[in-house]
C-alpha cells in the first residue's frame, strides 16, 4: 500500500502521521511539499495536523490555497482517498471539499485531552472495520474545532449518513453543532476529522481504537483489536 502526506509549513503533527502510516503499511509514506502540483500514484492522501502558515487569516486558509491542495483536488476527483485530521480537517473546508467551517472552541481554549466517538456509520470508506454505534477513544489537540454548518448542510449530512463521527457520552471539547467530529464528503472518499487518530495506532500508545480509519481506508483487514 502506497500513502502520501501533504507537508506544509507550520504543521506539527506530520511526523507522528508518517509514523503511523509507516507502522500500518510497513512503508513509509511519500511526502508531498506546499508548492508541488502533482500527487504521486497511491493509495491514500493525509493532511496532518498543526497550524499551518501559523493560522493566520482563518485555520487552514492559507493552506487551502497552496498549489498541493489543487493537486490534492484533482486526486479526490478521480477517487484517491483523502483524510484530513485536526488542521487537515480545517483546510479541507477552506478549500471546499468538504462542507462547513471549523470555529473557535466555544471555551475559547485550546483543548488537548481524550474523547469518546461515536462511529454513526461503518458504511464509509474509512470506517469499514469498525461497526455501527461503536464507542471509541481518540485523543483531541486544537483551539477551533467547533464544528458549524447552517441548518441545510446539516439535514443534508445527516439524510446522506455523511456523519461519520460525533463526541459521545458528553465529551464534545469544543461545542461543535450536533456534537460532529468528523464528515465525508458527497462522494465518500474524503474525510475529515478533528480527532488525532494517529496517536491510538498501536498498543504503546495506550489503545489501537484509531488504526482501524486508516486500514479500512486501505482495505486492510484489521490486526489488532480496538
């Protein structure tokens, strides 16, 4: 299996993503720079967390506009699947890919703590190996990640079961509407998530509950349980 993470300056969760991925795949990822136009062949896209360009304007604007992301653009519209965590999910949005924008926490305070998830769906291509209802851990690290969309969106996400993820059992950080952590888009081959599932991939981190988004993403058959 072949993945790329998309780099971009300021981000700071790369590392730990190229970790993960190498650790799943056994073959670490091709890295793909700000200003690059193309994406190599390959079977998964990530876009990691941090705060690229320093969150400047709006989280992930900036970003949104660098010439990778058009690269990124292209590769979704031929079906590469693409997942964006915490930043990724930020600049997913300001790029329209996916719907909705990310806000400031509604303690306006950076969060950074685990939470429980509720998979709403098992029916997505990142969520295969998991069932539906199922309660997992994924830790949280992010200043805006209200999630908000008006209530069109909304009905249009929930009557397309493009909910992937919502906070449960009182754990939303950040006041995101309807408790929403992470959406696909119409298509069903990106994602985005504010939760960092890379750092609950192996035992040593305390749980696999994360391992499983990236193996289904893949088609792998889960190894170890969550």
């Amino acid at each position: 299996m072949k993945t790329a993470v998309v780099l971009l300056p300021g981000l700071n969760r790369d590392r730990d993503m190229i970790a993960a991925l190498t650790d799943i795949t056994g073959k670490a990822p091709q890295t793909v720079w700000q200003t690059e136009t193309t994406i190599p062949d390959v079977d998964l896209i990530v876009i990691p967390g941090g705060f690229s360009f320093g969150d400047y304007l709006r989280c992930g604007a900036i970003a949104a506009r660098a010439p990778a992301m058009r690269a990124v653009a292209e590769a979704a519209a031929r079906g590469v699947p693409v997942l964006g965590v915490c930043n990724g999910f930020q600049i997913l949005c300001e790029a329209g890919l996916l719907p909705g924008a990310l806000m400031r926490n509604n303690t306006l305070r950076f969060v950074c703590r685990e939470v429980k998830l509720e998979v709403v769906t098992a029916a997505t291509r990142f969520t295969g190996n998991y069932t539906d209802g199922q309660i997992i851990r994924c830790p949280v690290a992010h200043h805006d990640g209200n999630y908000f969309a008006d209530d069109e969106t909304l009905a249009r996400l929930d009557g397309e079961n493009r909910v992937v993820f919502r906070y449960a059992e009182g754990t939303n950080p950040n006041g995101a509407i309807r408790d929403i952590a992470g959406i696909v888009n119409a298509d069903g081959n990106i994602l985005g998530m504010m939760p960092h599932p890379e750092n609950l991939i192996e035992p040593e981190h305390g749980g696999t509950d994360g391992r499983a988004i990236f193996e289904s993403a893949l088609g792998i058959t889960s190894r170890l349980a969550a």
